[in-house]
C-alpha cells in the first residue's frame, strides 16, 4: 500500500470518490470535522436525482449531473439504496414561463437527457389533480428520480470501508502545506497527519482549503435552504417532484414526495454568513409555505413533523470544479458541489477517483469485496417475511421505534455496519428509528440503551449527534426511594 491518500470531506462527494479509490492499491483515508458521515449538505437536501435539464450545456455540471442520473438506478440496486424513479414537472403559470420551460426542454435535450416533453394543462391535472389549476403547463422530466442522500452516503462508505479505506471523525483539517520532496503535511485539529496525494472534498468550506494551496483564488457562498417534511401516514396529494420554473437563486421551492414516502416542500434560498447556520428561521419557513402554495394551493402545516435546513456550497463562478488543483502535483479537488451535487455524486466519484488513480499510477487490486447485502426494513417486510426475520433473530421481535417500526435488530445491524452509527442521530439515519412523527420522543431512550450496549460505554457517555451533545446530564440519586 505504498501511495497514502487522505480526502478531507466525507459527503457524497468524498464518499463516491473514496469507494472509486478503494479498487485500487493505495492507502485511503477519509478525514471529516463532524462526528459522522453526511453531516454537511449530504443530509439535508431534496434527495431529489435530477435528469439533468438544468445545468448550461458544456458545464461539468451538466456533464455530471446526467452521467450520474444514469448511474443512479444501477448503483442503488447493487448498494440496496432506496431509489425511485418518479418523473417531475416543471409548472408554467404564464407564457412567460412556457418560454422558461422550452428552454429547459432545449437545454435538456442538449445535454442528453431522455424523454422530455412539454404538456399542456389538462395534461398537467390529470397526472396531478392536486395541483393549481391556474397552471397553464409544464416540462415533463420521466427520468427523475427519489433517492435518500444520506443513506447513499453510508452506502458508499461502508462498501469503501470494507475494501481498506479508513475513516477518521471530530478532525478537522486546518491547513495542508506540500512538502519539498512531494506530498503534503496536513495539520488537522488533532495534530499532524502526511500523505502523497490530498483530495479537498470539504463541501462549503472547500474554498478554504483550496485557498491555502493555490493562488488562483475560489469563494463559496453558503446558501441555505429550509424545508416542511411531513409525516409519511398521510396520503400525499403528489406522485411526482412538482417543481416551479428556476430563478437565478436556483431551482425554486419543489413539492415531493420523498423516496420513504413523506411529503417535502422547500428549499428557500437565502446567503448567509456561517456555512454551520443550519437552523430555520420563521420568515424562511413563512416563504417556503407561501411559495409551495403556488404548486399546491392547499398546502399548510397539517401533518408536518419537522422542519430542517442545508448549506448549499455556490462556487461564484457558478460551475462544479473537479480535478487537480492548478499548478500542484498531488492535490485534487471537487468544489462548489451544489445542485446537483447529489446526482452527480456517483460521475464525480468515478471521474475524480479514476484521474487521481491514472496520475498516481495505482495498481488496480486482484479482489474487490462486494458491497454488503442490506437487510430489508421490517418496516417494508411482508406478515411472512417479519415471521421469518423474528425466527432467524428474536430482535426483529422487538420494536424500538413506534412510529417508524424499527427493530431492536436493525439497530444493532447499523451499529455493526463498517462506518457504524454512534450517536442517536446516527442511528436515526441509518434506520429511521427517531424520523417518525414523534422525532424519538418515545424510542431516543432505548436507542441510547443499545448504543451504550454495542459500544461498551455507560450511557451518560452517549450523544445525540457527537462532539459535546450528551443527552444525559448525571444519575438521579440512585438511593431515592431506597429508605
Ligand atoms: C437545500 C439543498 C437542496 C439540495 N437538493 C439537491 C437535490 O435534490 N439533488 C441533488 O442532486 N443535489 C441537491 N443538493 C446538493 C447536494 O446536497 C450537494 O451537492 C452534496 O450533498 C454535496 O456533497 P459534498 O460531499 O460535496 O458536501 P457535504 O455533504 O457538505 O460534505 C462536505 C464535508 O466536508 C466536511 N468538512 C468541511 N470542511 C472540513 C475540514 N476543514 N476538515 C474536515 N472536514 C471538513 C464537512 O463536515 C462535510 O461533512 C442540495 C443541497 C442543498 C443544501
């Protein structure tokens, strides 16, 4: 294993180019500040796998974005990633916007994607009767697909992570400075590491890293976005993604069903000072509801079960940057990964992965262990398959989450994954134990007893989402009620 990588991000982005690595004989290592995978923009977008009609033709957004796509369906059979390919409209409400859209349908066509077309209006209520019927038509997109972000994330890395690359979490990489004699030193929060080739997958703060290294400067804009998700027991007035046309902050606020079956409405789109600000903020949330009523006139906040935000990394050159960094033997970048970020995550890994392996001159390895086989969600399972999941384990017998119907088995299963949860958010991610409509109000408690279990730890010791979240703040006097 003599070449040493390190990639400084573990998103999407860095997960896909760190499973590309892992065919190859080299030493990886995946260095993330958060205390665990997808903790960026990779947790907290649309999970929508966009057909690619957005992005200029000749960008490597384009590019990418539709070489993802198609990518998407195959890559989330082989990993056992939710994937569902649902089509989405574009609404036009004037002829304005019917121009819009015949620019989209050209810029889509341009850039290779399929089965495009425009409808008109009765076309539009007839797939989606819930829509506003001042609608007047809309670009239909057959090959958008649903996924879940952070679950393709964990999917990535644990296949990585079963082929040799390590994973380090709570380190930030502070600086990177290349050494006279080739490669670099990389100061990190937790002191020094070195290594041959360095990868800036570091999503809205990639600009700093870059910045250090080259004097051809980037700047990142955080751009964040607020969301309504609702609970996924309701019916869902769509089938489809409806988007609004696109506006120069990005693609506008979408009403979809998300791939698990809940409603989402949002982004918003606003600059904001701090790439971590991801709370929501009520003007946010008041312009994300007024906006989706457009869509959706009865859209309100029945039924909501949360609300959330992400940072969009918008490089101001508008494009994604992907490759080596100018005038630097060694280091590599994928920067400014905004929409559609997601999309293109399985082309960037595979482009960027591929380059820096050619450069280096790797050695592809003689066996490549396939990904693991994820079990199916009890949620999911047939009368028949749960009786058969409880009789191989009795924890699939034992229901943790209510709301969501997760076992006490799958919990331990995310625990045991390669880049395992250790935190009760982390769990909730891997297994919707927590995202139900009482957010883990009832099974946070049994959740953190299983954690403490599996990690040999005392409870107190458990986190919500790493660093100095403790959930559990001492012992209540254990000899109350004892006299
Ligand atoms: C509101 C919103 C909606 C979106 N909707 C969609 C969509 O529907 N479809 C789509 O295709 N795309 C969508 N995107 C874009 C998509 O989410 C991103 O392009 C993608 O997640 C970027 O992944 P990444 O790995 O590059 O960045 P991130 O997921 O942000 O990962 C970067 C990682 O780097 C770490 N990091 C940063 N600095 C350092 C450092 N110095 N040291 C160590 N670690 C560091 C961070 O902790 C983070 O984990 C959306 C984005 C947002 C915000």
């Amino acid at each position: 294993m003599g070449v040493s990588i390190l990639i400084a991000g573990a998103g999407v982005t860095g997960c896909a180019v760190a499973r590309v690595l892992s065919r190859y004989q080299a030493s990886v290592t995946v260095v993330d500040m958060a205390a665990d995978l997808a903790e960026g923009a990779s947790k907290a977008n649309s999970g929508i796998v966009h057909a690619g009609f957005d992005a200029h033709p000749g960008t490597a957004k384009a590019e990418m974005n539709v070489l993802g796509a198609r990518m998407y369906p195959a890559l989330c059979a082989e990993l056992g990633v939710p994937y569902r390919q649902a089509g989405a409209l574009v609404l036009g409400f004037d002829e304005e916007d019917r121009k819009t859209l015949e620019g989209l349908l050209e810029q889509g066509k341009t850039n290779g994607v399929p089965g495009l077309e425009i409808l008109e209006k009765d076309q539009v209520l007839a797939m989606e009767p819930n829509t506003n019927p001042e609608v007047v038509c809309a670009l239909w997109a057959p090959t958008s697909g649903l996924t879940s972000p952070y679950e393709m994330t964990f999917a990535l890395a644990d296949h990585a992570a079963l082929n040799g690359v390590g994973f380090a979490f709570d380190e930030e990489v502070l600086s990177v400075e290349p050494k006279a004699e080739g490669g670099f030193r990389v100061t990190t929060s937790k002191g020094e590491r070195e290594c041959d080739i360095f990868i800036n997958c570091a999503g809205v703060f990639a600009d700093k890293l870059h910045n250090g290294l080259c004097a051809d400067k980037k700047s990142i804009t955080a751009r964040r976005g607020q969301y309504y998700l609702f609970d996924r027991t309701g019916t869902i007035p769509f089938n489809h993604t409806m988007f609004q046309c696109p506006t120069k902050m990005g693609k506008g606020v979408l009403v979809t069903p998300t791939v698990h079956g809940n409603l989402l409405l949002g982004p918003s789109a606003e600059d904001i000072p701090d790439g971590l600000d991801t709370s929501t903020t009520a003007e946010g949330l008041a312009f994300v509801l007024d906006k989706s009523r457009r869509t959706w006139p009865k859209a309100g906040m029945w039924g909501t079960i949360t609300n959330f935000s992400g940072i969009r990394a918008h490089e101001n050159g508008g494009d994604f940057v992907i490759g080596a960094v100018p005038g630097l033997k060694g280091a590599y970048e994928a920067l400014g990964i905004e929409s559609p970020g997601l999309s293109a995550a399985p082309a960037i890994g595979e482009k960027l992965g591929s380059q820096v392996a050619q450069e280096a001159g790797l050695e592809i390895k003689k066996e490549i262990v396939p990904p693991m086989k994820r079990p199916k969600p009890f949620h999911d399972m047939s009368n028949e398959e749960r009786a058969e999941a409880v009789a191989k384990d009795p924890d699939y017998g034992k229901i943790v989450c209510r709301c969501e119907v997760v076992t006490e088995a799958e919990i331990r299963e995310a625990i045991r994954r390669p880049v395992g949860a250790r935190s009760v958010d982390a769990v909730k991610r891997r297994t919707r134990a927590g995202m139900g409509r009482c957010q883990g109000g009832f099974c946070s408690p049994r959740v953190m007893e299983i954690l403490s279990e599996e990690m040999g730890v005392p409870m107190i010791d458990i986190t919500k989402n790493g660093g100095g979240s403790y959930l559990l703040t001492g012992r209540i006097d254990d000899t109350l009620g004892k006299e």
